[in-house]
C-alpha cells in the first residue's frame, strides 16, 4: 500500500507562518478546503473499489468452483449417460422402422391373411 504523506486532518490543521508579501490566508483556506473534499472523497473511493475488488475477488473463486465441479461432472457423464443414450437411439430408430415400414409390413400381413383365406 502507498504512504501517504498527510492525511485530511492533517492538511486542515496545517499552519502556515506568514511573512512579509505572503500569500493570503484566506485564499490559502479556501485552497486547501478544497484539497481536503478531493483527498477525502479519493479515500472513499479507494475504500469503495477494495470492497469491491474483495468482492470481485471472492466471486472468482465462487466461479473458479463451479466451473471446477462442472468440469469434473461432466468428464464422469459420459461414462454413465453411454448406454442410455445408446437405447435411446435404439428406441428412436425402432419408432422410425415402424413409420416408415409399418404401413408395408401391415399391408403384407394382410395379403398374406388374403391369400391364406382362399
């Protein structure tokens, strides 16, 4: 961290000798007033930005985890979704032969059941 040469108090209880042909004091308070208002709303802002870079911070490492555990779900799913998704794909082109064959193999029966008859 910076050291800082003065703080806002010190600047505001700061005194000044006055010599001969000197600066005003008055424009000199007035000066400095205004240094004070910029030094201190600078420490708020510095203090503002560690709270939220601590918070930053902490929300890297929460999705740092996640990911992490996401990762490791994921390389282990595939070894248990396989046979799954295998049936899956056996059941889908079961359906699909029935649509697509159904109608003719039906239409066979029946004129196999024709024939049969006569």
């Amino acid at each position: 961290m910076a050291n800082y040469n003065f703080t806002a108090r010190e600047i505001l209880q700061k005194e000044f000798k006055t010599k001969m042909r000197g600066y005003d004091p008055v424009e000199v308070d007035e000066f400095l007033d205004d240094v004070i208002k910029d030094y201190e709303q600078f420490n708020r802002e510095v203090l503002d930005l560690k709270e939220e870079n601590q918070r930053l911070i902490s929300k890297v490492d929460q999705l740092t985890k996640s990911t992490e555990t996401l990762s490791r779900i994921r390389q282990e799913t595939p070894k248990q979704a396989s046979p799954a998704t295998n049936f899956d794909i056996l059941k889908r082109l079961s359906n699909l032969e029935k649509e697509v064959f159904g109608s003719k193999l039906l239409s066979n029966d029946n004129d196999l059941d024709q024939t049969k008859q006569f």
